[in-house]
C-alpha cells in the first residue's frame, strides 16, 4: 500500500469570512428599573446603527436578518398589499422557520475494520480506503480520480476540504470504495469542526469500486470531493443547494458525457420542479443554474458565484443544536446580493427559465455557453404546442409549478407564416393567466425568430396580492412562434420568501388563456 509522505499541508481559509460582530442591545435587561434617557444615548444608537451598516458593507449586502426577510416591515406583520384579493393567506410571519440539516450526518464512516486496504497519495491530501476484495488497481485509479479533481479546484481558487484529524488514519480526505453494482454516492461530513467560527466541516463520501471502464468513477469521485469543498464552507448549507454546487463542480472537474446527459434530460423533463429538489448523492441537472450565474454574473472564473454564496450564507449553530442553523440560506444570500443591483429574486428565476430553453439543440449562443453538446436530451419540456389557428384556447399544466420551477407553452406560427394566409404582421396574442393562491408567478413571452433565435421578449412583472396577468403582443410576422415562459417565484406573502429548507414545496397550479 502506499503511504502519503508529508502529513500536514497548507489550509486556506475560505473567502467571504467576517468576524462576527456583537449585537448591539436594543432593551434594558429584565427587572432593572428604567432610568430617564441620557444625552449620550442617541450617539450609543448611532454607533450600533454605523456598525451594522460597515458589517453589510464588508459582507457586499445587509446584515443577515435583514438577508433573511428583506421585505418584512421593521416591527409587526407588513400591511396587505393594495388590491390584494378577497380571501388572500394572511401572514405567515409568526410560523418558526425551517430547520437545517441535521448536525449529525444520517451517513456514517465506515469502519476502519470494514475496509482495511487504505492507499493515499504522495502528493495531495487524499486517501482511498476499501474492502478486502477489491483489488488494489481500483484504489489506484480512485487516487488518480481524486488528484484530478483537487488540481482542478486549485487551479479555481477553491479551498480544500477541512482536515478531519485522525479521522480516516489521517488528515487527508477519506474516499471509501465499496463492492457490488454501481448505485449514487453516500456523501456524509463528520461533526462540526471546533475553533471555526462559522459551520465548517470535514467530509468523507462512499462510492462503488472504479472498475467499470468509462468516466463514472471520476466523476462520482470529482462530485464527492465538490462536496467537501462545499462543506468546508457552509456544513449547514441546505441539501439542494450543496447537491447542485457539487454537480457543478464535477461537471468542470471530471466532465461526463454519459452522466450529465442523463442528469439534463431528467431535470429538463420535469421544469416544474423546484431548482432545490435534488438530494445528495448523484449528478443533477440543477448544476445548470450556478453554471447560468457564471455565466450572466461571474467574472469568467466558473464556480466563483456558487462558493462566494455559501461563504456569504455561512452562520455558526449554537452548541448542543440537533440541526444546523440555516438562515441566512444560500438563495438569502443571493436575494440580498441582487437587490444591491436593483434586482430581484424572481428576475433572475424568470431570466434563468427563459436561459433554460435554449438548451441543446434549441440553443441560439446567445444564453447559455456550451450547452449545444446536449442535444436532444437538453431540450426542455413544453406543456403544450398549440397553432395559431386554433386560438382562442385555455390550457392548464399536466402537473402543478413547485417555486422556483418553471414552465413553458409554445405558440406555433410557422404554418401561418409559410401559408401566407393571415396578415401576422397586424395580428396581436393576449394572454391571460390565473393562477393559484398564494403563489406569485412571473411571465415571459419571448418572441422566436424561424431561426431559432430569441427576436424580442415581453416580461409581466408579478404583482404581490394579485393572482392574474394579461398582457397583448403585436409584431408577429417573421417569427417561428411565441414562447410563453412562467416561473413560480415563491409566496407572495412579504415576509415568507423562498425558503429551500420549506421542502416537500407545495407546488400551485395555473391556467393560461390566448386568444387572437
């Protein structure tokens, strides 16, 4: 066996840390009569107030309370929105929030006597550990795996999985091979690591024994190092989110043609599912939405915008708690990140919905890089293909919208233009849609040209309280069709944004109605 030679190497903290600041008092402790107030205690407020804004300025947003709930008023339940409907859900703002995951991983580690072979590499902290029976070229080939895939994410900037002590015989990070058929990997992190401020912990994962042939074991092993990656930074990060920073991360590290192709066409099959809806373990379609926040917001590094939120969303859980404390959550961060750029959540879930139908052969160059590969097994499901001819129409999904799924109609006007018959260029498409309570949907119709390229959109903003939008569309000729494209953005309740812990989602259904 092999022994890795230095035991010891250089840890990079990960960026995004802050210190964490003391609150600042806002009531007299409890039975301490009350004094008339002093002159000096205005400026005492105005230095706690000047603290919390350098602290949301060093973290590039408000602080975290304010991350968790950006729209809640200051002090009670936020009014009704005007025009709200007869019958809307009152606040929810009392409920307890959604716990994290579970502090103590429901994977363990295997025992040292359950797999005795162990073989660690001369060069990177990484070791593989099997069983007997398993011949000694599948812990080569996993060594190599992991070599791969930890070059990788230096050569990204990201920081190393946490040392895990004398966990696995050594610092270094532990890969347990085990025998039988090949089935998802079983990702576990140990207990979270003292003298962090933040949840941060080490991680260790169990995969099948390379030996197949083809890139799967590369990648099951570039995903599960992904995963510890992630954990260092954020071990309290919901389940969703670290599923698809690590597909992601494999995807750059270890690409898979065979793996990733199946994960795409599962995820685009089913657009109505949350973005969150993934649980650990197997290569998910999901990696598509860091990959579009590269993409539309990175800087060109891949992976930046993903590990820069788990940093950002990091918090520590107080001792002795049964789950990790998971507010802020990643998609807070990312809430709070884009209201510095006038933007909101639900822009951005309706951009990315709109980016996601021009995957594979559907793609135009224009949204998304580097997904023509796809094929046929990125293109994403329509609910329904309808003529122009056949207008007016309501139509209503085969399945209900989970928040922060998406869905998509397509308006077919190629037969009319070719046919020459009507004057498309003087007709007009209105839309209306209804949908339920209290769900708040955002539209897109996006006008595709017959070359397969996006001519034009028309969004319709989403108003909190209402349940219905219209919007007419002129400028048909010359066009393929229309493409129209909804996103559920979540509760339109204020002070009960998306929550990825919230799940199982409920999801809301809708109907469409188009006429000419």
């Amino acid at each position: 066996m092999f022994v890795r030679v230095r035991s010891s190497h250089t840890e990079r903290r990960p960026p995004g840390r802050q210190e964490q600041s003391r609150p600042c008092p806002a009531h007299a402790p409890p039975g301490r009569r009350e004094r008339a107030p002093s002159p000096r205690r205005p400026r005492r407020k105005a230095a706690c107030a000047l603290a919390l804004l350098a602290l949301a300025a060093a973290l590039g947003g408000p602080p975290a309370a304010a991350a968790r709930a950006p729209d809640a008023a200051p002090a009670g339940p936020p009014p009704p929105a005007p025009g709200a409907q007869p019958g809307a859900p009152a606040d929810e703002a009392a409920e307890p929030p959604a716990e994290g995951r579970p502090v103590v991983s429901p994977v363990q580690r295997p025992d040292e006597r359950d797999a005795p072979q162990r073989a660690c590499s001369f060069a990177l902290p990484v070791c593989a550990h099997a069983p007997a029976g398993v011949p000694g070229s599948a812990l080569l080939e996993s060594i190599a795996d992991l070599e791969a895939a930890m070059r990788a994410y230096d050569a990204l900037g990201l920081p190393r999985p946490l040392p895990d002590g004398a966990r696995g015989g050594s610092p270094a990070y532990d890969l347990y091979l085990e025998r039988g058929p090949r089935r998802p990997a079983r990702v576990g992190h140990d207990l979270r690591a003292i003298g962090e401020r933040f949840d941060a912990a080490s991680a260790f994962a169990i995969i099948a024994a390379p030996g197949r042939g083809g890139c799967s074991s590369a990648s099951d092993a570039a995903y599960a190092l992904g995963h510890a990656v992630a954990t260092r930074l954020d071990a309290g990060a919901e389940e969703g989110a670290l599923a698809m920073t690590a597909s992601y991360l494999a995807a750059i590290a270890a690409p898979c043609p065979a793996e990733e192709l199946a994960a795409i066409d599962a995820f685009q099959r089913a657009p109505e599912r949350a973005l969150t809806g993934a649980a650990l373990g197997a290569l998910d379609g999901a990696l598509l939405f860091p990959w579009y926040l590269d993409d539309a917001y990175g800087t060109g590094t891949p992976a930046q915008v993903a590990m820069s939120l788990l940093a950002i969303a990091a918090q520590p859980t107080p001792g002795g708690a049964a789950r990790f404390r998971a507010e802020p959550d990643t998609f807070d961060a990312l809430r709070a990140s884009l209201r510095s750029r006038g933007k909101d959540l639900d822009d951005l879930l309706l951009e990315f919905a709109i980016a996601r139908a021009f995957v594979g052969s559907r793609s135009d160059g224009a949204h998304l890089s580097d997904v023509e590969r796809f094929g046929d097994f990125g293109r994403v499901r329509f609910e329904w293909s309808l003529p122009y001819a056949t207008l007016p129409r309501r139509v209503a999904p085969l399945r209900p919208i989970e928040p922060t799924g998406a869905t998509y109609l397509w308006l077919d006007l190629a037969a009319e233009g070719a046919a020459g018959g009507p004057d498309l260029e003087a007709a007009e498409i209105t839309l209306v849609a209804d949908w339920e309570l209290p769900a708040l949907f955002r539209w897109a119709i996006v006008k595709v040209d017959r070359q397969g390229a996006e001519a034009g959109r028309v969004e319709v903003a989403g108003i909190f309280g209402e349940s219905r939008a219209q919007r007419t569309v002129v400028g048909l000729d010359g066009l393929a069709g229309l493409l129209i494209v909804g996103v559920n953005a979540g509760s339109m309740i204020r002070s009960r944004p998306f929550d990825p812990d919230d799940a199982p989602f409920m999801p809301h259904a809708y109907t469409v109605w188009l006429s000419r």
